[in-house]
C-alpha cells in the first residue's frame, strides 16, 4: 500500500457486495472463552482483524513478551487472562498509543482479586509485568464510566474463579451493549449468569462443549451503509449479514434510515435500497454504539444535513481523540464542527465544499481511514494518509472499495 492512497469516482455510482469479516467484538470474546474453557469452546469464522490475530497469539502462545498493538481490548482482554492463568511470568504492553489509554480500574480491580500486577512506566497504565495466578473471586465494586470493556474482561475470566465473580458497578456503563454481548455469549456457552438488580454475577466451571459461530460485523457495515447514502447510483448486498440483536452497531441501520437508506433482509443477507427520506435535521447518541459515529458524522457532511452528535465522552480516549481527529480533517472541506466538552458534536456543513480534493490524516486510527473513504462520492477526491491501518478490524476494505468501482490512484509524500 502508499503512503497516501487516493481514491476517484467520476460517476459517483457503486456495485459492492463487501466480504465482510467477522464480528472484532464477538471473535475477540469468543477466543478468550475458548482459553478459559479450556477449548470445550471453539469459535469458527474469526475475525482476521489485526486486534484479534494479536489476540489470538496470546491466548495460543502465552508469549514472555505479549503485544497487543494498538488493540484496547486486546490489551484489556489479554491482561485479564495472564493473571488469570497460573504459572505465567512475562509482560504485556501495546503501541505508544495504548500507552497512553487509561487502565487503572482494570488494573486495580484484578489487583484486588488477587492478581500480581506490576506497571512498567506509569501506574495504571501499559505496559505491565505480569505473574499469573488462580484468582479466588467473590464480589468486587468497579468504576464502569472508562469502559465496559473493563467489566467484560474480568466476567469472562469468571468462569476460572474459585468462587466466580459478582460484579457491582459504581457508575453508568459506558457501552452497556458490549456488555450484554458478553453475557450473551457467556450464557450461550454454558456459564452460570445471573443479572440481579445492582450486579452481574458468573459462576465457576459449567462450559458446553461446542462450536460457536462469529457473525458477520455491524461496525464494517456501516461504511457500505455510508456508500450507498453518498452515491448517486448503486447496489450493495451486504452478504453474510443478519439481525440478531448481539452487536451494538446493529443500530447503523436504524440509523441510515434517515440518511436515504433502507435495510432488507433477504436469503443472501441484507440488501441496501435508498430512499429519498432524508431528515433536515439529524440527531444521535453515540453512548450505544460510538464505534459508528464517525461514519455518522461523515454522511451528514456529505449530505449536508446539520447534526447534533451527543454520548461520545469515549471517543477522546480511542486510537486517537476522535472527535478532535473529526474537527480537523473536516474543516478541509469547510465543514463546521463545534465540540462541546467530551459530550456533544455539532455539525454545520452549510459552507461544505465539495470541489476540493480531501486529504484525510487518519491517525493511526482504522475507523477514521474508513469514515472518510465514502466521501469520494461527494468530494472532487479523497486521499486517505496511512491506508494499511484498516487491518486494524476490516483487513479486506480497499479491495471491496476498488471492487465496487471507485479508482485508486497513488499519490506522492
């Protein structure tokens, strides 16, 4: 891949049908109950996200010396694990990036299980060294309003606990569908769990021996959610792809459905229609599935539909800060964005011009590469900085973009 890969659509019309990969989230749970269990849980269809291959080398090799890139939750996950896992001496860190991602809850709460934590550089904070141990379990009180990857880690570690663990959260939970999706797939594998009115609770031991199916993911979608708002003309089958109501970003359909867009099941999948239903106004929270308002924030600039985004105090503490990553590259086409605190975006693109060529830093973050490729279909060109990062969670998006009919060029520095 360039440096800078520019993209170009004279016609402004697309035909995709993306190979969507596997569901990140749900690989990436899938892989930590098949190391808990022992392997009596097998997960078929992994994603081959970048996030999850890290992953999946730690929970097969156990490495000394365990790297989880620029994952969150593969760091999150995997530290959850080692400690968990007796006998194992080494350490665990990340990119500079997640170096600087907050674990201090994670951290101390594992401490406070029992776990032999040590932090390399800055307390509550990657990298770490690690000596692993059975936990004993019991109940534990925990600060939910980081993240709920946080609560996630430690409940799919429960299972291996002496006592199991009853979780008792002393904030809201952020993201609170990716929490349910652990429980769900805790649940479909055989674990105790009880949802009681202040806490989660998981018991010890109980696994089925099987197989476990990764669906295809949501979060890829909503890029070809926002190709088929910003064309002209096209097609998209979204092959694979179903409503189970498991991952969060599900909700991009609903979504889109303001956007011009239309989502019908059919044997295949699901197949994309537009519509002439645009609202003159768009409003969301991004509390439930933050992981899509770039792409969100992208199409309204597009559209040119005025926005307010709130629920996105999370997206400062992502790959990148994203919502200083979204006032900076739009603003090259003249769109306004006005951020309130860590909570609200506000969107003006009545200025937007389109006839420039956009050239868009990603910084380092994959969603950001992947939110602004589909406004090639507004935009004179887009350039994308840095495009390898997608590998981060859709490893395959460029070939599916080429595929669909927008050009690449190469351009220079």
């Amino acid at each position: 891949m360039p440096e800078t890969l520019e993209l170009v659509s004279s016609t402004r019309q697309i035909q995709a049908i993306p190979r969507l990969p596997g569901s990140k989230s749900i690989s990436n749970r899938l892989l930590m109950l098949e190391a808990v269990s022992g392997g009596a849980i097998r997960p078929n269809g992994l994603s081959e996200a970048d996030d999850t291959q890290s992953l999946l080398k730690i929970c097969k090799e156990l490495p000394a010396k365990a790297e989880a890139g620029h994952g969150g939750t593969t760091f999150r996950f995997a530290l959850a694990l080692l400690a968990s896992t007796p006998g194992y001496e080494g350490t665990l860190g990340g990119s500079a990036r997640l170096h600087e991602r907050p674990q201090a809850e994670l951290i101390q709460a594992l401490r406070s299980l029992g776990a032999d934590i040590r932090c390399l550089q800055n307390e509550g904070f990657a990298p770490v060294s690690i000596s692993g141990k059975t936990l004993k379990g019991g109940q534990l009180q925990i600060d939910a309003a980081v993240s709920s990857q946080f609560l996630s880690a430690l409940l799919l570690i429960a299972p291996r606990m002496e006592q199991g663990l009853e979780l008792i959260t002393k904030a809201e939970i952020v993201s609170p569908g990716y929490l349910e999706m652990t429980l769900r797939l805790l649940e479909q594998a055989g674990a105790r769990v009880e949802r009681r009115a202040a806490s989660v609770f998981v018991g010890p031991g109980m696994w089925k021996n099987m197989t476990i199916e990764v669906e295809r993911d949501w979060s890829s979608a909503s890029y070809w959610y926002a190709f088929m708002a910003l064309c002209k003309k096209g097609t998209v089958l979204l092959e694979g792809l179903r409503f189970s109501g498991l991952q969060p970003d599900e909700a991009c359909a609903v979504a889109f459905r303001e956007l011009g867009v239309e989502s019908e099941p059919c044997p295949e999948g699901i197949r994309l229609r537009r519509t002439e239903k645009l609202a003159k106004h768009f409003e969301w929270d991004g509390g439930e599935s933050p992981d899509i308002v770039q792409t969100l924030v992208c199409v309204c600039a597009g559209l040119g539909i005025p926005a307010a985004f709130s629920g996105l105090k999370t997206l400062r503490i992502k790959e990148t800060d994203r919502l200083a990553a979204l006032q900076n590259e739009l603003r090259k086409i003249k769109v306004k964005v006005d951020l309130e605190g860590d909570e609200r975006l506000l969107l003006d693109p009545s200025q937007a011009d389109y006839s420039r060529t956009l050239i868009a830093e990603t910084y380092n973050d994959h969603r950001m590469a992947m939110a602004f490729a589909p406004l090639v279909l507004r935009c004179y060109r887009v350039a994308i900085r840095n495009p390898e990062v997608v590998n981060k969670s859709y490893p395959g998006f460029w070939r599916d973009v080429r595929e669909c009919g927008v050009q690449f060029a190469e351009l220079e520095g």
